[in-house]
C-alpha cells in the first residue's frame, strides 16, 4: 500500500489502516493529493486486498473532494462486496 500511495505524487497526509474487506484482511490507505495544474488539494483513498486469485487494489480519486465525496458510497460497497462470489 505504501508503494502504490507513494506512486500518486505529491502526497500527503497519508494514514493507513488494517481493515477487512467483505472478510479478507486488508490495508486502507486515506491521504491527500496536491494537483499542481489545477491549483487544488483533493483526497484519494485505496484498498489493497489478496484474494484467492491474487492482489487487488481499489483506488478512488475523483476530480475534485466534491466528485470524491458523491462516489465514496461505491467505493464502500465495493469493499464490502470483495471476495464474494456468485
């Protein structure tokens, strides 16, 4: 998880936690980005997962915290939802 958040550039304010992921262990990472062409700060959060077939990084950014914040309810249930089948 470190390495993928240090990968984003320019971030910052980085916390990561373990959490489950619909009852895989997993890590979470919330931190913020500094884009420098428009000017802002926004938040990015990232799951990183092992499942049965392999590892599994769900990222959310958005283009801005507004567009982060109306789509952090997918990303939840996304987590949630990893690792069940049909």
């Amino acid at each position: 998880m470190k390495t993928f958040v240090a990968a984003e550039h320019f971030e910052s304010n980085v916390r990561i936690r373990e959490v489950k992921a619909g009852g895989l262990p997993a890590a979470e990472a919330d931190y913020t980005v500094t884009d420098l062409a428009a000017g802002e700060i926004r938040p990015e959060r990232a799951l990183a997962v092992m499942t049965e077939r392999g590892g599994v990084v769900l990222h959310l950014g958005g283009l801005n915290a507004g567009e982060h914040k109306a789509m952090l309810p997918a990303f939840e249930l996304a987590t949630k939802t990893l690792g069940l089948t049909s």
